[in-house]
C-alpha cells in the first residue's frame, strides 16, 4: 500500500485581519526563533558521534521536518488568503465576518462569529465559513430558520436572533485589501 492520500478538499480563502495576524505570527515565530534553536540542537548533537542512538539527533530531526511542513504551509497560505478587513454594505444580512446569534428549538442562544478555514476555534465562538451551519447562515437575515442535519442530533433548527458587525482596527494589516464581491 502506497503513501498517497486524497487531496484535502480545498478551503475558502477568506481570512479576518486578526486571523491574518496570528498566522503572520506563528510563522516568524516558527522560522526566527524556534527553526534556529532545533537547527543548534540537532548540530550539537550531531557532534556527539553515533547518530543513530542520539534522541536529540532523533528528534531534532523530526521536528525540524515538522517545522519546514510548517513554514512552507503558512507561506502559501498566507500568499493565497484574501484579507477581509471591510464591512459590508448590507449589514441587515450575514456575510463573512458577521457575529450572529442563533436561538435553538428550547430557547437557548449561541453567538458565532463567521471566520476563515484557518482561524476558526468553538470554544471562541469562531465558526469556519466552510462549516455546513456557516453555508446555511450566509445570506439569512434576523428571524430566517435555519436547518442543519448533524450525525449526531440528527437535524437540527435555528432561527436568527441577530447580526452585529463589528469593525476590523488592525493597523498590522494592509489597507489595500478589501471585500470580495461575493462576500458583501
């Protein structure tokens, strides 16, 4: 059996300016401080003679390749993104970016912001815009019924409480980048 795998079904290219930000981040932190102190590591190692029993020989090696796929992933990523940093025009409606509160069947509500493939964290109340309940949001309006079949519950029925828009003020970001026509 081969090492082949499928390709990753590809993400959208929408990203918030702090998302930009954090992934900005963890690339010079990857590439400036952590790839040089693996680098020292493994040549001390290295220096020790036997390679072959040397764990930090080993291991330094590995997380090095770690660090590469790392550092290559976030440099094509970050090539490839579309900073969202405006709000759109019609603010009535979700579109990406939008904080949205939705209340469930028993009256109980969640509050999701709409965010890129590569920032979103639940726990944070960040929803992926490629998420199946993201889909069925985008372009709802307050009082829209939203419907999402999950493995788990089965389907399941929002209704949209509200959408607030909140503005990007993130002077780390360029100013050229702007919303796509099919974002707002």
């Amino acid at each position: 059996m081969g090492r082949w795998r499928p390709p990753a079904p590809r993400s959208s290219p929408y990203i918030t300016p702090t998302g930009a930000r954090r992934l900005k981040e963890e690339l010079t932190q990857l590439w400036k401080v952590e790839r040089p102190q693996v680098t020292q590591t493994v040549h001390e190692a290295a220096k020790n003679g036997d390679r072959s029993e040397n764990g930090d020989y080993i291991y330094g090696k590995k997380r090095l390749r770690e660090i590469d796929r790392r550092v290559r992933y976030l440099s094509k990523r970050l090539e490839n993104v579309t900073i969202v940093d405006r709000l759109p025009e019609d603010r009535s409606k979700i579109f990406f970016g939008a904080w949205v509160t939705l209340e469930d069947e028993d009256g109980e509500e969640r509050t999701y912001q709409i965010v890129g493939p590569d920032e979103f964290d639940l726990s944070k109340g960040q929803l992926s815009v490629d998420s199946p309940l993201a889909r069925q949001l985008l372009g709802k309006r307050v009082d829209d019924e939203v419907a999402v079949r999950t493995p788990e519950h089965g389907e399941l029925v929002y209704w949209v409480a509200a959408i607030e828009y909140r503005p990007y003020d993130d002077p780390l970001i360029s100013a050229n980048q702007t919303v796509p026509p099919s974002l707002g």
